[in-house]
C-alpha cells in the first residue's frame, strides 16, 4: 500500500491540493504553534466553498467542532474533525490581511488573504472568491468586555489536526505570516500536510 503524500508548506507561504471524499488529510505543526490557515471548494461548484460561520453556528463553539459545513445555501458537511484536542481550532472566518499590517505601519507585509488569493489564482479564481477562512492552531482567550487574545496553541512539533473529506474538495492552506501573534510565538514557521489517500 503506497505511504501518504507529504506537502511542505514553507513559512510565509501557502499551497493547494484537491481530496477525493473519503480522503483524510492532517495538517502538522511541523515545529510546534504556528497557525494555518484553511479554505476549502467544492471541486464541481467552486461556488460551495468552507463555512467557518455555520460551522461554529451548528457545533456552539469557537474552538470545537466535529463536522465541518459549506456555505449556505447548500450546508453540507464537507469534513469530519477526527481530532478533539484543545487549542486546535477558532471558528472564526477571519485572516490577516494587508488593511491589518498596514495598521501596525508594515504595509508591504505577507498576509494569508493574498497566499490564499494566489493559491486558488490557478483554478480560476481571485482574490474576491477567498472564502471563510478555518483556522487551525490558534487558541483564543476572551475577556469579560467581549474582546479577546490569542494564546500560543499547546500543540509540540509533529501534533497535527485530522479531517476526512465527505466531499471531492479543492483546498488552500497557508503558514500563517504573523510575527506579531502569539499562535506563531512571534516567529512564522513551516505547516505540514499529509494526505491519506481514500482514509
């Protein structure tokens, strides 16, 4: 039986691959925290794409789920999270972004909205079809005043996150680029993918 493909994701980089359903892909902190950032289609319909919000929506969590949806109004369950670990997971659709950078005075910064907009650039879409994003490795902390920090993710090098695809899938996955955060540890760092041919 052939082993897994291996992709290296370089820090500060992002790369696509497709999965057939059945499928399961893991994605490893190769040297411990560093965030990914996830998007997923359809490989039909490019127009059902990974839906952070309804994900969280249907498990009532920020940081669990066990099965992961497309958008509206389709609502399919597209993955199953074979991992329960804390700290793997923040259900929230968003990414870091050049508006972001430009704010902390870095205007000219790497950030996971263009990887992920160049990553999907070869299948025929731009950056206007980027989708939720899932974030994978970010541990959130909220306070009382409904504002929130992040915390490195308790995650040692070679932990990973497991899903099984329910779907034929195109997806996109970066290394984060953050310097700034503490889920790199202020440090960006390479992200591993390891596919598992039908499970």
């Amino acid at each position: 039986m052939p082993g897994p493909e291996r992709i290296l994701i370089p820090a500060c980089e992002a790369r696509s691959f497709t999965l057939a359903a059945g499928d399961v892909v893991r994605v490893i902190a190769v040297e411990g925290p560093q965030a990914a950032a996830l998007i997923a289609f359809n490989q039909q319909d490019h127009r059902e794409s990974l839906s952070t919000w309804l994900t969280r929506h249907m498990s009532g969590s920020f940081s669990h789920a066990d099965k992961v949806y497309s958008k509206l109004p389709a609502g399919r369950l597209m993955f199953t999270v074979q991992s329960d670990e804390d700290g793997l997971l923040w259900l929230s659709p968003g990414r870091c972004n050049r508006l972001k950078y430009e704010q902390l005075g870095m205007p000219d910064h790497a950030n996971c909205q263009d990887l992920l907009a160049a990553a999907i650039e070869p299948y025929g879409m731009s950056a206007y079809d980027v989708p939720d994003v899932f974030n994978i490795f970010m541990r959130p902390r909220f306070r009382e005043n409904g504002s929130y920090e992040f915390l490195p993710s308790p995650v040692a090098p070679g932990d990973a996150l497991r899903m099984r695809a329910e779907m034929d899938v195109l997806v996109a996955v970066t290394a984060c680029p953050d310097e700034t955060g503490a889920y790199n540890q202020y440090r960006a760092k390479p992200i591993g993918i390891e596919i598992h041919r039908g499970g």
